[in-house]
C-alpha cells in the first residue's frame, strides 16, 4: 500500500489534473514516427480539433476530461450554462 501511495504522489506531480491547452504536434513526439496507424490518427484529430488538453492518469481521467470540457464549452453558450445551472439546482432536491 505505501508503495502505492508513494506511485499516486510521484503521478500526482508529474502532472496535473487538466493540463495547459496543448498544441496537437506534442502527440506527434510521444509517437514512433514510424508508427504510421498513429501518425494517421494524430492527423486526423487536426482535421477536427486546434488544440488538446491531458488529464492525470489516475483512473478518474475520463470523467475528469467530460466534465472539465463540458464546463468549459458552457462558457461559449449562455442559454446553455443557464440551462445546467437550473438542472444542477434541481438535482440536489433529487439527490
């Protein structure tokens, strides 16, 4: 269990729960260049997308990134946010 422990800190400061926004080129350094399924991949993403963020491998990753860019997408969209505030108020009478 301590070593386990002692493998989240070292996780925990290497990296952060949601990075930076990072240009798609730093998923091309963390690829073979040779891997050409990858390297598709990559180019594919920049069809559709400027820019990534990285969460925490920690086993919660996923959900972190769902709710950080959907919180982050309400921002662009009033009628929106002002949607999820009055579903979010409402759910704690649920809960």
């Amino acid at each position: 269990m301590a070593q386990q422990d002692r493998i989240q800190q070292e996780i925990a400061v290497q990296n952060p729960l949601v990075s930076e926004r990072l240009e798609l080129s730093v998923l091309y350094k963390e690829y073979a260049e040779d891997d050409n399924i990858y390297q598709q991949k990559i180019k594919d993403l920049h069809k559709k997308y400027s820019y990534i963020r990285k969460t925490r491998p920690d086993g919660n990753c996923f959900y972190r990134a769902f709710g950080f860019s959907h919180l982050e997408a309400l921002l662009d969209d009033s009628k929106e946010l002002q949607r999820f505030k009055a579903v979010s108020a409402k759910s704690k009478e649920d809960l």
